[in-house]
C-alpha cells in the first residue's frame, strides 16, 4: 500500500484555531463538538513528572525544586546514554593496623556505551551505592541568585502595578459616598481578614483607596551592574604552536549541555543529573473535555481517556497509483476503512471552483456519484472463515473489491498542471457517524435507544506523485 508508511501523502484538514493539514494519525476527535483536533488546537495540561531510568514519580512542585532533573540518575557527559553504578574491589588500610590493607567495596559510575567511568575526570569512589556524587560548584552561582530574586521582586511589582490600575478603573464606577463609606466599615470593624479568607485572590486592602501599597516593608534588593573590562587574559605563548588532540576537545552539543560550565576539554566533563519527562493531557479548547490523559502510573504506557481520530473517522489510504500524464484521465485505487462498529455510509464529492479550502490541487478529480457503505469493524470475522458476507450489492465500475470494514474504489484523475511538482487532489467526504457521548434519545417503546446519527464533512488531499515522463 503506497501510503502504508507514508502518512502524510494523504491528510486532513482541520479547521481551528487556524487552518492546518495533518494526517489522520496525527489527529484528535471531540465527541462532544464532533470536529477534529490537532496538537495546535488542544490546551496541553502536565499531569505528572517522571524520571525515564528509575522510574520515580515526583509531583509538579517537587520538580520545579529539583530543576526537573532526577536526583538519584545521571547522564554520560560524552555520549548521553544512562550511567550505571559499578562496583570494585579496592585495597584500604585497617583503622587498627595502618601497616595492613583489606580489600573494601568502591563503587563509581560508568557508561556501557562509551567506556566512560567518574574516574576518568578524578571524582572519587564511594563506598555506598546510593546516594548523592560530588559535583562541580558554578563560581557565579551567587551572582545568577542574585538576579534571579531581583528579576522576581520586579516581576511581582508589575504584577501589583497592573492590579492596582485594573482596580482604579472599577473604583471609578462606585459610587464615592458608597466607597468611603464600605471602606471605613471593613478598616473599623476589622472585616478585612474575614472578606479575604471568603474570597481568596482578592486582597481587601487595595480597596482603601489604594494608598496600602503591597510589598513595601519587603526588602530592597540592589544589583551590582556587571563591568565591563578593558584589559582580558593573553592567550597561552603555545596557543597556536601546540598539536590538538581531537578526543581531548569537547564537542558543541556537550558544552550546550552543560551551559553553566561549558567545559572545554573532555576531562573537564561531569556527569549531569537526568531529565524528567513528563505525561500530559489533551484538552479541547471548545468545550474543555478530554481527548486524551494517560494513566498516572509511569510504568503504564494504557490511557484512561484516548479519543484519536482513526478510532471514529473513515480513513482513506491510497494502494496504487497509474502512471499520471497531463490532461489524461488515469484511474487510481483508493481504500476505505470503518474504524467504528456500525455500518457507516461515505459520500464522495470534489472541491467547487470558489472553495476556499482547495488551494493545493492541481488535478480534475472524478469520484463515484453512488453512495459507498462500510460494514462494521468486527475483530473476530477476521478469524471467522464461516462467517457469511454481507451483500451490499455494490457495483464494480465503483467499488474494486470488499473485505470485511474495508473497501477499495476506484476515482479518476486529471493532472492539470505540466509541472515538476506532486500531483495533488483535493475531494471532500461526508459521513454519518453516531455520537456515543451524546445523550440518548428514547425510542419507541419495546425497541432499544439509539444515538442519533449526524453527517460530518471533512476536507481530503491527497498527494499522487510525479507526472511520468
């Protein structure tokens, strides 16, 4: 099948937040607006923090502490892949007779991939397996703190001097006699601790006219601005007289690696602490439900909720392709797979002159006038050789052959374009499609309740190949 492992020749279009073509794999359904999602129209919520080697689940708080790194894994500084904690046998003298040694456990780091071990950049052996190794100190990691506070101290007064606006201009609607009057209560009375502990986020002393300014009493943090200097240390007499050795020279990635050492030989690399990954939900933007939230095991790769959109919409795939010469018609074998449990019936139609959607085409496309039905996914009649064939009577100048959920058919094609570029054809799809997450109507009695069928239109394009020479 010619689009088996080439997926975005046939794909998509999904109209959200803007206009994006993507394969059908690579999209989500809402049940709940019955339209498709992409990665880009989808608010995308952290569930959880992870580490990838040992597998410690960590809340969200824990993580920002840690800088999101696992305290207890670390990287090859060379290669990247996971150190391993190896153990040897090194001799050491006894407290009782210094003269006489004892072979005694040590345990350093190594990489399987790579060969490089903690020894190689003098990081002494430990004589417990676990526990925290010693690392390099960053000279200006007080300086960087420094900053840090100051950035947030003036980050906070922004964000104070925003809501003192944003509450002056709905001061202006009160009426004054009302203001002073509710402001004089809650500061005699003492009201103000019991109406912020009922609305929290609201602080009742911005409303005293706001004079109270928050964060006063705070301490003043002052930053030295960094000099410049005139005179920098000359290069070594030896700089461009001394032979290179290329195993000894780091590479870019494993300085931008470690951006606060940036090591510029290879025994000057230490091991760095791993990187937590992360699950994370899907969520429409539109209605705000699931489309997608794992399960909050890390070891469990299961979703309690995964709404893809191979699972509920009809997916074309294209299984052979003639050769395509300009203003011929050519036939071309397409499939048609019903991912859902009932029977589905697919209309056909092409692009009109004025859509706004087809911008890519540069064919005539020809599609079947007849109404196409699926049959229901069933797993077990793939194994069922008794099981009888349904007859849907379908005619084979349309439909080229059935088996089980899927059909191929046959469109035709009118390259109208002599150009270098892929032949592209646009054709529109309608669906009927039964809304499960929709409340059930009750129907006539004696008869069981059905989801109501609505039709879905999506818009295709497919990527033919080539013109033939």
């Amino acid at each position: 099948m010619a689009s088996l492992l080439q997926p975005d020749r046939v794909v998509y279009l999904v109209r959200g937040e803007k206009k994006i073509r993507s394969p059908l794999s690579q999209l989500y359904f809402c049940r709940y607006c019955s339209e498709l999602r992409s990665l880009e129209c989808v608010s995308h919520e952290v569930d959880s923090h992870y580490c990838p080697s040992c597998l410690e689940n960590m809340p969200s708080a824990e993580a920002k502490l840690k800088k999101n790194r696992c305290a207890n894994c670390f990287d090859c500084p060379c290669c990247m892949h996971t150190l391993s904690t190896r153990a040897t046998n090194i001799p050491a003298p006894l407290p009782d007779d210094p003269t006489k040694t004892a072979m005694k456990k040590a345990y350093y780091l190594a990489c399987g991939f790579c060969r490089w071990t903690s020894r190689d950049v003098g990081m002494a052996d430990k004589s417990v397996a676990s526990g925290g190794w010693q690392e390099p100190e960053n000279p200006h990691t007080q300086r960087i703190n420094k900053l840090i506070e100051y950035y947030q101290q003036l980050a906070h007064r922004e964000k104070q001097e925003r809501d003192r606006k944003k509450l002056a201009r709905r001061r202006q609607c009160m009426p004054l006699a009302f203001s002073q009057h509710t402001i004089h209560v809650v500061e005699k009375y003492g009201l103000g601790t019991r109406l912020q502990r009922q609305r929290s986020g609201a602080p009742i002393s911005s409303l005293a006219g706001l004079s109270l300014k928050e964060g006063e009493d705070q301490k003043e943090i002052s930053i030295e601005p960094a000099q410049a200097l005139d005179e920098v240390e000359p290069l070594p007499e030896d700089c461009y007289t001394r032979p290179i050795s290329l195993p000894e020279v780091t590479t870019l990635r494993q300085r931008l690696l470690q951006p606060d050492f940036q090591p510029a030989g290879a025994s000057q690399l230490h091991p760095r602490h791993k990187h937590l990954l992360m699950k994370r939900s899907l969520r429409c933007r539109k209605c705000e439900h699931n489309l997608s939230k794992p399960e909050f095991n890390p070891t469990s790769i299961k979703f309690k909720i995964q709404l893809v959109a191979v699972s509920y919409i009809p997916e074309v795939r294209i299984m052979s392709i003639p050769n395509l010469r300009y203003m011929k018609e050519s036939q071309v074998l397409l499939t048609l797979t019903n991912p859902v449990e009932n029977i589905t019936h697919v209309t056909l139609s092409a692009c009109e002159e004025e859509d706004p959607d087809d911008i890519n085409s540069t064919a005539k496309v020809l599609v079947p006038t007849k109404e196409l039905v699926l049959a229901g996914k069933d797993a077990a009649a793939e194994y069922d050789e008794l099981a009888e064939p349904q007859d849907f009577q379908d005619d084979p100048d349309v439909v080229a052959f059935r088996k089980s959920n899927k059909i191929g058919f046959f469109i035709k094609v009118i390259p109208q374009k002599e150009e270098d570029a892929d032949v592209m054809v646009s054709l529109k799809i309608r669906h009927d499609f039964r809304n499960l997450a929709a409340p059930i109507r009750p129907s006539e009695e004696g008869a069981e309740p059905t989801a109501e069928a609505i039709w879905l239109t999506h818009h295709v394009e497919l990527r033919l190949g080539p013109l033939a020479p």
